[in-house]
C-alpha cells in the first residue's frame, strides 16, 4: 500500500500540487482504494464462505449448525478479513502524516470489535431459540437473562471502543467506572430490579409465558405473552395489552390460575339468598309433589347409600309425618340439590362439592353451592354455571321456596282512589 501512496504523491506533485497537498490528496486516494479492496475481498469470501459453510449445515442433523447459520453468526465472521487488511495496512504513509496511521488502525479496532459484539448477539439470538424449543423452556423462559446478558455486552464493547477513540487503556476507564456506580445504579435500576426479580420468578416457577395471571393493583386480568428483563407483557381478556415492570410481580399481589387449570377444574362458588318466610315444615301434599320432581327419588337414595353421618336420614320412600321426624321443605332442598350436582356430568366427581348454609341476614338466608366445573375456558364455565343456577330457580317453587329479592318501588302496595 505504501508503493501506491508514493506513486499518487509524486504524481499529484509531478502535476504541480504543493507538499502539503499531495501528501493529504494521496493518503485520501490510497485510503477509499484500501477501503474498496477490503470490501471487494469482503464480498469474494463472503460468498465462498456462506456457500461452503452452507452446504456443510444442510447435511448436518442437529439444530445448533443450522440455527446459528440462520441467525448469520458464521455470516458476520467474515468481516474478520477485511479489518484485518485495513488493520495491516496501516503505516503506508511513513512519516509525512503518523496520526492517519493511528487513525486506520483506531478504525480497524473499532471495526473488529463491532464484528465480535455482532457476533456475540447473533449468537445469543440463535442461543435463546435452540433454548425455546426444549420442552421445559416454557416454564423457565430465559430471555431475561439473554438480554442481561447483551446489556453487559453492549456496555463492554462500548468501553473498548470509547477507549479506542480517546487512546486509553481499558482498564483505566474500568477503574474509573467506581465513581459512577450511583450513575449507573440510577441509569439501571429498572434492568438490575428485573434481573433479579427474574431470578426469583424463574427459580421459584412463579410464572411463565402462558399463564393466567390477576394483578389487582395494575387492573391486569389475561395472559402472559413475553416476560423481558424490565417488562412482562400481559394480554387482557378484553383483548388490551398491558405492560408492568417484572419486579413488580415480585413485591405486588399476584394471583396466577395456572394452578387451577394444571387441576382440571375450576370453582364455582355462588350464593343464593331464601326467603326465610318461605321455610316451613312439609305437609304430605308437599311430600308427594316433590317425590314427582325428577331425579328427586334417585338423588335422595344415592345420598343416603353412601355409608355417612346422614345414612338413615330421609328418603323419599320412607317419608312420614310424625312429631319427631318431619322434614323441612329446606332440608328437602339441600339434599335434591347436593344430588343434582353430584349427578351433573359438567361438574368434577373429584373435587369439593359442598352445599351449605350461610349465617342468616337481613337479606335472607344464603345458600352456597361449591364445586367443581371440569370446563375451564370461560365461555364454557360460565355457560355451566348459568345451567346450575338457572335450574336453582327454577326448582325452587317446588319446595315451596322463595329466592330473596329486595322489595323495589313496583313492589309496595299503592293506595287505590
């Protein structure tokens, strides 16, 4: 390259240009020829390269090869050559301009160590894919922890290149990095909260992409969609997009239902306030009315024939007016009802089902049904839930029974002219 640099100088001074010009008008021209040969030899390699290294990858049988192939990691190494050509190259001027000498080879750093960061970030990329598709990838995401890891990185390069620019040592800008630790603790609280709250998140299996979470603080009720170093990415079930820092699923109230849908079940869990006037002993009028209700006889033998503490309680059959002995249209209903869901196909034969009676109030006495629906997806759980509570309603004049309803203007009787 020096050979070129003198042929350019003395023609340009054959031409009549001065010293001074001729020395920087060839150190220009030389230079954009260095330039143009290093990408001319860029691309011819580029292309053999990518080729060989190609063929290679397709005849191969694991993932690794063709991934990072297709993250261009083996793409991005060819630029090696070309730096180091610019990097050797450097010093063609002699000793007419010694800072354009120290200015190449300063590029030629810099250039070398934009292709190893390069490198390094199409490598993770590839990392982080291969990673996804193992099977416990789901329930320990690590992208948080690829993208801590580019942070570092990036911050690396960046103190390499600075030093390259400034001419100093690495080392002594590391050094310096202790008086602006509270700097950079201010400029990067959020990625080293979200560090470790991913930590804790992952080591705990606390959640994952896919799960239903509730965070009532932050009004979130959806699912996880992508958990970063800073952010979790939530989708409402409105079909919004909510976006929280990480660390806050760590100090706030999380309510995650990957639980209950890991179960097989989900609870049902509602009320329903009688009339207290309503409640009354049966007559036998009653009792033969509600032993026609269907169901009603199975429901009551299958109750009984289970060997608990109510075996020789009531059933329809057996039942008989007498002084000790006389059922209420209350206790009739219970026992129908602890039958029908025990009997309903859309309810969880092995989960709780509990039928109990609530501390009476001023609204009436509550009735609160428990169990289980084996549908956990919403439409289906709430088209279970109607069936169950529509069929309370409706079964409830049967036995007599008024549900509680607070008396409305409609409700008070008017004075008639």
């Amino acid at each position: 390259m020096s050979v070129l640099y003198d042929y350019v100088k003395e023609l340009l001074l054959s031409y009549g240009f001065l010293m001074r010009m001729a020395v920087y008008g060839s150190a220009l021209i030389s230079f954009l020829l260095l330039i143009i040969m290093a990408f001319i030899v860029f691309l011819i390699i580029r292309k053999i390269f990518v080729k060989v290294v190609g063929r290679i990858v397709s005849r191969t049988k694991g993932i690794w090869d063709d991934t990072l192939f297709a993250h261009k990691v083996f793409h991005v190494l060819t630029h090696i050559i070309p730096a180091i050509i610019i990097f050797s190259s450097a010093g063609f001027t002699g000793e007419d301009i010694q800072w354009f000498d120290e200015f190449i080879r300063g590029l030629a750093h810099i250039y070398l160590a934009t292709i190893i960061i390069t490198a390094f970030i199409r490598f993770l990329n590839a990392a982080q894919e291969i990673y996804n598709t193992y099977p416990y990838s789901k329930d320990r995401p690590i992208k948080g922890y690829v993208q801590l890891v580019k942070i570092l990185i990036y911050f690396i390069g960046a103190i390499f290149i600075v030093a390259i620019l400034i001419d100093r040592n690495p080392s002594s800008l590391f050094a310096g990095l202790g008086a602006m630790a509270a700097v950079f603790l201010l400029v990067f609280k959020d990625a080293i909260l979200g560090f470790v709250a991913s930590i804790q998140l992952a080591a705990n299996n606390m959640l994952k992409p896919g799960d239903w979470i509730t965070v009532p603080r932050f009004n979130v009720d959806g699912t996880v969609h992508d958990i970063t170093l800073t952010t979790v990415k939530i989708q409402n079930w409105d079909k919004t997009i909510t976006t929280i820092p990480t660390y806050s699923l760590v100090a706030e109230s999380v309510i995650n239902w990957n639980g209950m849908i890991e179960s097989g079940g989900r609870r049902i869990q509602r009320t329903v306030n009688l009339d207290i006037s309503s409640i009354r002993l049966c007559d036998q009028q009653m009792l033969e009315r509600i032993n026609k209700l269907p169901m009603f006889n199975e429901f009551i033998i299958t109750d009984s024939s289970n060997g608990d503490d109510y075996q020789d309680d009531l059933n329809v059959e057996a039942l008989k007016m007498n002084i000790f002995d006389t059922p209420t249209n209350l206790s009739l209903f219970k026992k129908y009802l602890e039958g029908y869901c025990r009997a309903h196909p859309g309810i969880h034969e092995n989960m709780t089902r509990i039928i109990r009676l609530l501390q009476s109030s001023d609204k009436g006495l509550p009735v609160e049904v428990i169990v289980f629906s084996k549908a956990q997806k919403s439409d289906l759980y709430e088209d279970l839930q109607a069936e169950i509570f529509d069929h309370i309603f409706a079964i409830l004049p049967e036995f007599g029974l008024r549900a509680f309803q607070s008396p409305s203007g409609s409700g008070f009787p008017t004075a008639s002219n």
